[in-house]
C-alpha cells in the first residue's frame, strides 16, 4: 500500500488563521521530497503535528472519540491511498467545504459540543482499520536496501522526527532487552533515558540475537562515513562505543548533536520504514554542518527511490534549499517569496 500526501489546509491553529499548502510538482503529482520553510514562529512545526495527528485518526476504533490534543479549528489533509483520492478531516468543518472524494474518513465538532461525529465514506477507511489492528503487533524486519520489494499489501510507515533529537545519557544498564521493532502506522521518535527501550538498547540486542540484521546496519553506519568513525559493540558493559580514525573510543552521546541527528534519523528510517512511507523531518538540519547537510540528503534520496517515500521537512538552512528544485520548497511567510 502507498500514502502520498497532495496538500494541507489549517485554519485556526497555531499561528495559521486559514492556509492550504499544496505538495504537488508542476505536472500535478505528489512530491517525493518537499522543504518548508520560513522564519521562526510561522508553523512549520505546526504543519508536521497536523498531518501526523490526522493520520493517526485513521487507527482510530468508530467509537472512540479522537483523542487529538493540539487544538485544531479545522484541519484537512488531502492524500492518495494506493493512487486513489483520499481526505482525512478534523474539526468544525467550514461552509465553503464539500468533501469531494468518494474515500474519506472525518471527525466533524458540531456547535458548542466537545464530542466529535465520526463520518466515513467508501471501503478504505474499515479496511485500514482492519489492517492496523492486525499488523500493529507484526515486527518489522530491516529491510535489506538492495533488494526492497514493494508489496501492495504492506501499509506505509508515517515516521515524524520532532526537531529535539538526541542521544541521552542511559539509565539502567543492566541486562540485555528484547528490542523488537514492532509496526505502527505512525511513529513518533522520542528520546529515551532508560536503557531499555533505547537505541543503544536496539543494537545491543541485535548484536546478540540477529546478527545477519545487526551486520546489515553496522554496515550502513559505517558507510555514513562520519569522518572515519566506527560503530562497535561492548557487550561485557552494554554499550555501543564509537572509535575514532585515531583509534580512540567514545560512547554514542558524546557524539556531537549533528552526528547524532544524523545518526538518529538514518538508523530510524532503517529500522521502521517498511517498504513505504511518510517521513516528516522537524528542522532536519539540526546542528549539521553544510557536508552532513548534503550526505543526509543523498542518504534520504536512496531511500525515497528504493523504498517509496514521501518526504516532508522543515528547515532554515540555505544548503538544503539548493539540493532541492525550487518547486518543491514551500515559503510559509509570503513576504520572503521571490
Ligand atoms: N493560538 C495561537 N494563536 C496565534 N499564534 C499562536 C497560537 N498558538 C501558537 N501560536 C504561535 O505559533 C508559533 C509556533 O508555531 P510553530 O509551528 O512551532 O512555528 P515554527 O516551527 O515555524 O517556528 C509561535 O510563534 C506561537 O506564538
Ligand atoms: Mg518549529
């Protein structure tokens, strides 16, 4: 299965009184990569929360009330599911709005309530439902790049890295954890300080109970070409050292939060995209120096070719509007338009 995102619109949230982005390119098709951009305080952030939380409806049981924190007046996200128009709604629908697709999925406040009426129209709606409660509890095997396979029948991944990402100094220690990576259709990445649960804690455990997998992303980490550095495990006190091109050996946190970020975000996509996806990157440059900037971006490329997946990202840096073609950045505040 495959979800590409067309566009957005948000009224009254955040800082957008009513605005509509569009992710298409100049033929009318999805974007596979699209930046947002523009000064601080404008929604970038805001844009990325949106479109997670209206995906995340979609898991939603029709007696459950949906359970959005962020207040929304009205959002709409407009998308393709396996090439067919798809909505997902939220919120006191306004008068100018009909829903013109046949497949659609909304959560409709009406006046002066705080319940929310759940309206469905055609067969996608019941069948994701039925597919996310069957596949959440299924694991998710890192796929092997070389030889991805896109299957029809496999539901996409959404993946939203929050711009605070980092590698914590771990609490607990003390025994290996079954660190299974099981599939949700939206995953959110969050600093972890206990050890179990974490990312060191996950490649721990690979290393000890699959290492054809375990191989596979200490390859990929090593590929990154950190100038030179290397990834490696001490089981005896459960940590991953990091060796420098000196020969000296370092834990993971005091990797700089640029090498981290590109650390967090590589290592991620590895282990939870499956086949298909939505990533969104909240200030994807993070501490990066301008050639990690570029190395993230030709690692994201691969992934979008190999594997099907639509970017969406925010950033203020001048070196990743000039890996993309002009038509896929988007300019929140219109005064910096060109
Ligand atoms: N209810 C509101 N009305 C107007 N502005 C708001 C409201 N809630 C938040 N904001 C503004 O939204 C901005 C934060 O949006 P955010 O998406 O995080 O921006 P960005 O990521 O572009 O920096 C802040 O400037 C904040 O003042
Ligand atoms: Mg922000």
């Amino acid at each position: 299965m495959n979800f590409k995102i067309t566009s957005v619109r948000i009224i009254d949230c955040g800082p957008f009184e009513d605005t509509f982005i569009d992710f298409l390119d100049s033929n009318g098709e999805p974007l596979n990569g699209c930046l947002i951009s523009g000064p601080n305080g404008c929604g970038k952030t805001t844009v990325l929360v949106v479109i997670t939380e209206l995906i995340s409806l979609l898991t939603k049981c029709p007696n459950h009330q949906p359970g959005i924190k962020k207040e929304i007046g009205y959002a709409q996200l407009n998308m393709f599911i396996n090439n067919q128009p798809f909505t997902i709604y939220y919120g006191a629908k306004p008068k100018d709005v009909t829903i013109t697709t046949n497949e659609y999925l909304g959560y409709e406040k009406r006046d002066r309530s705080d319940r929310y009426k759940r309206k469905t129209g055609g067969k996608l709606v019941s069948l994701l439902h039925a597919l996310t409660h069957t596949e959440e509890g299924n694991e998710i095997i890192c796929p092997d790049l070389d030889d991805v396979k896109i299957d029809g029948k496999h539901l996409p991944t959404v993946l939203f890295f929050p711009h605070n990402r980092e590698i914590e100094t771990l609490k607990g220690r003390t025994q290996i954890f079954k660190e299974e990576t099981h599939f949700s259709l939206v995953h959110r990445y969050n600093n972890i300080r206990q050890f179990e649960g974490s990312f060191e804690s996950y490649l721990i455990w690979l290393d000890y109970s699959d290492p054809k997998t375990f191989n596979k992303i200490i390859k990929f980490l090593n590929e990154i070409d950190m100038d030179g550095k290397t990834f490696h495990i001490d089981r005896k006190n459960l940590q991953v050292n990091v060796r420098t091109t000196n020969g000296s050996t370092h834990p993971l946190n005091e990797l700089s939060s640029g090498e981290q970020n590109l650390l967090i975000i590589l290592t991620e996509l590895r282990r939870r995209l499956d086949r298909s996806g939505i990533v969104l990157i909240d200030e994807l440059e993070n501490s990066l120096h301008p050639e990690y900037q570029y190395k993230l971006l030709e690692r994201l490329k691969v992934f979008e070719h190999k594997m099907d997946v639509q970017f969406i990202m925010t950033s203020h840096s001048l070196e990743v509007f000039e890996h993309l073609p002009t038509n896929a950045v988007r300019l929140l505040n219109p005064l910096l338009a060109v």
